[in-house]
C-alpha cells in the first residue's frame, strides 16, 4: 500500500481525504504524525499555497506528499473569504468564529447576492525535487444562508446551501458530501490524472 503524507493539521479536511484516498489503496497520514508543522502560506492563490504545503511535507518526510488548499468565495464580497477562508476572523479563529464572521460582514445582502463557491485545489508531489506535480482543482457553486443549518462537516458548511439539494453542506450524508464537494471533485480530476500517467 503507497503511504502518503497530507499537509494538514485540520481532521475535518483530514478525515474526507482518507475517503477519497482509499479507492487509490493509499494510506494517508497526517504530517503531525510526523512531528512536522505547515509552512507560511505566503502564497497569493490557492495553488501557490497548495505547492508550497506539500513540497514543504515531501522535503520533511521524504514521502509523497499530498496537499490541499481551499476555501470559500463569496460574490458579494469580491471573492472573499477566499485564500483567507481558515482565519477569516483572525488567527486561531474558530470555526465558528470564522462561521460568524461571514454571516455578520453579509448581513442583509439579497439571496440573489449571496451566491459563492467551494473552491480546492490539489496538489501531488512524489518527492520534494519532483519537477512536474499534479494539480486538479474542484469547485462547489452554492449560496449563503441567513442562518447554520445541520451538524455535519466543518467550517462553512452549515451556511453553504446546497441548491440542487435544497440543504446545507452540513445537512449532507458523508457519502453524499464526499461525491458532490469541491474536494470531492478535485480528487476525482486528480485519479484522473493518475490514470491518465500511470502514476496511481
């Protein structure tokens, strides 16, 4: 069985990782398992921060390295929380913290305003030096609720309604999220590639 490090320290983002890895018969460990802690993210879109993560994870350990980075964008707010969707209510926010902070700076923007998207990209380095990563990316059109709804997931995902479902991503069954979401659709385009190259 391929081990795989994940450059994350968030179980949420963790645990949907293990699912989508496991048809590849890849065990993913955490890089905490491996004492290693994330690099700033001094990058300026998604891909960047998802290279830097995850060749910083595969010069660490010596494994392949499997990073992801996501978030959320929000018309109404050009885009924002975007690359900042984690700490959008400051360092060591909350999820919750970052949950308010979102549905506070909306207000009473219009339903026809509060259209955002899941956005992820993925990132597979085989080696620190390995000059040609496979990138994907994933995205999950929805809108913003006025209010939480559900007690799955993590992060937005209360306030994430699913339109097509007529629920939150939080009100989702995990199979269900797995196959629809961003990252869902990231790691299908990412097997893909796999396929495509022989590399899986």
């Amino acid at each position: 069985m391929q081990e795989v490090v994940v450059a994350t320290g968030n179980a949420g983002k963790l645990g949907e990782l293990n699912e989508l890895l496991a048809p590849l018969g890849w065990r993913a460990r955490p890089q905490g398992d491996f004492g290693v802690e994330g690099p700033e993210e001094t990058g300026l879109t998604f891909v960047e921060n998802a290279l830097l993560k995850a060749r910083h994870a595969a010069r660490e350990t010596g494994l392949p390295a499997l990073a992801d980075d996501s978030g959320l964008a929000v018309a109404a707010l050009d885009g924002a929380p975007g690359i900042y969707s984690s700490r959008y209510a400051g360092a060591g926010a909350s999820d919750a913290d970052n949950l308010d902070m979102l549905l506070t700076t909306l207000g009473d923007t219009p339903e026809e305003a509060r259209n955002a998207f899941f956005y992820c990209t993925l990132v597979l380095l085989h080696g620190a030096e390995d000059p040609c990563p496979l990138i994907a990316e994933g995205r999950w059109p929805g809108r913003i609720t006025r209010e939480p709804a559900g007690a799955g997931g993590f992060g937005y995902d209360p306030v994430f309604l699913v339109p097509e479902r007529g629920v939150t991503a939080a009100q989702l069954d995990p199979e269900e999220k797995s196959r629809l979401s961003h990252r869902g659709r990231a790691m299908q385009a990412l097997r893909e590639r796999l396929t495509e190259e022989g590399r899986g």
